[in-house]
C-alpha cells in the first residue's frame, strides 16, 4: 500500500512540472461516468461505484485547488437520471450530505467556495438543505469554485434562459433586437463562471449527455477511458497537459 502511495504521488510530481502554470484552463468541467461498471466489475452493487466515486470527487478538488484551477463544474446528477431504480436515486441524493459531512470543514479550510447549478428546489430536502449550507458556509471564499451540477439539464437550462428573456420582452423591458450571445450567457445558470476551456468525459463513453451545450461551443474535448472511481491526479494531469498542447483556433487561423 504504502509502495503505492509513494510510486503515485512520484508519478504526479514528475509529471505535474510539465505543466504550465501560465496557461492553465481556468474552468475544467467533468463528467464524471463509469460509477456503476466500476462496481459491476468488481461484482459490487452500483452505489458502491458511486461511493468510491465521492473518493475521487475530494481527490480532483484538492488537486485542482492546490494547482490554482479557478472553477471546477462536476456533474453529479442529471435531469434524465431520474429514470434509474429508485434505490440507486436514493443514494445518489444521499451523497452530498455525506459528502459535505466529512468534507466541507476542508473545503473552507481550502477557501474554496461551493455552488451549484440545476434545478436544485426539485431535490429532496435532505439534500437540498446540505448544499445550501455548503453554499452559505463557503459564500465570502475566494479560491476555487467548486460547482456541482445537480438535476442539472442543459436543454432544460436553456429552455429557461428562453421563458425568462421571452417574458421580459413580452412585458417590454426588452427588445428582441438586443438579444445578445452575451445576454443569452448571463440568462443561463452559470451567469458568472467563464465557459469551460476543458471539459473531460471519463469511462470512454464519447457523449455530452445534455451537458453545458451552449458553454462548450469552443471548449477542449478530452474522454479518458478511466472509470470516475479510478480517476486520480495523473489522469488529471495528463489530461491538461494534453489540453496545453492543443491549438485553440476559434475558428481564425
Ligand atoms: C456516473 O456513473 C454517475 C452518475 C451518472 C450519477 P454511472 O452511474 O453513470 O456509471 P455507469 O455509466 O453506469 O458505469
Ligand atoms: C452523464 O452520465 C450524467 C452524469 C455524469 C451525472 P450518464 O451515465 O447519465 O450518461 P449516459 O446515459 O451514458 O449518456
Ligand atoms: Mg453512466
């Protein structure tokens, strides 16, 4: 164990040098996948996936707060993952309470400041009340932003950024003319947070999943073949090197 421990946190030091520290992304956005064939593989019930998972949730958060990464959006749980089993949704709403139970006293301590986006007053109160204390406690930090996208939808974010702008311009306090990208952004729940300039999918599954659509029009694509439980510090750290090493065009030249 402890042989293992030192190779690893050797490999990460020897390989976190070769990051430039001028051009990190300033927003990684995860999808974090493979919980349940993680489990499955191992002849464990699904939600043992998921709480190895949670494991790897405080690994990538020390690991990108430490290296100085501005926000990192994790999506926990989708608009269409209500349709699992009934069981597995129970636990999957029970993990941020646990979560935040043994984790949140080092979240402050790492002035990182907690957030999510999703349609949060649809959870149940037992979950909705741990977040919202997380948020609260962590309101006035300053380091990384630790978002988590919780019965988050993209679509369904998009369709409220479109009722709330129709509204206003059918009250008057708008012209359509003055719809902008930019008003469009700010109507969306990650108003505030810049777009993600890497999003990683692990697992190997080369999906978005309904996933920050209008956000990621530019972003790096990066899908690690990994499961979510087995994702470390090298993975991650692979994973921005390779994104140093890519062109970002914008469509010039
Ligand atoms: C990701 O792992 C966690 C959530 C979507 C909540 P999965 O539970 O999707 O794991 P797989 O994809 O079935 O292996
Ligand atoms: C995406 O994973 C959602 C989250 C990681 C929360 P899913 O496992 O739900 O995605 P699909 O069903 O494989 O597209
Ligand atoms: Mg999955």
């Amino acid at each position: 164990m402890f042989k293992f421990l030192f190779r690893k946190d050797a490999d990460v030091n020897n390989k976190i040098i070769e990051i430039d520290k001028n051009s990190l992304p300033k927003h990684v956005a995860i999808i974090m996948d493979g919980n349940g064939r993680w489990a499955s593989e191992k002849r464990l019930p699904r939600i043992a996936g998921h709480r190895e998972g949670m494991q790897t949730v405080k690994k990538v958060t020390r690991f990108a707060s430490n290296l100085g990464i501005k926000v990192l959006t994790l999506y926990a749980f989708s608009t269409e993952n209500w349709k699992r089993p009934k069981e597995e949704v129970d636990f999957l709403m029970k993990l941020p309470s646990d979560f935040l139970n043994s984790f949140l006293p080092e979240l402050i301590e790492k002035n990182v400041k907690v957030k999510v986006i999703g349609n949060i007053h649809e959870l149940p109160e037992h979950t909705l009340n741990a977040l919202e204390e997380a948020v609260l406690k962590t309101e006035k930090n300053s380091g990384l932003i630790l978002n988590f996208a919780l019965n988050y939808g993209s679509r369904d974010e998009i369709k409220q950024a479109v009722q709330h702008i129709s509204k206003q311009c059918l009250e008057g306090s708008l012209l359509v003319d003055n719809i902008t990208e930019d008003l469009i952004s700010k109507t969306l729940m990650t108003k505030n947070i810049p777009d993600p300039e890497l999003v990683i999918r692990t697992s190997g599954e080369l999906r978005i999943s309904n996933f920050l659509l209008w956000q990621i029009a530019y972003s790096e694509l990066i899908f690690s073949d990994v499961y979510w439980p087995e994702f470390n510090e090298v993975h991650f750290t692979d994973a921005i090197i390779n994104y140093q090493n890519r062109t970002r065009r914008f469509g010039g030249i």
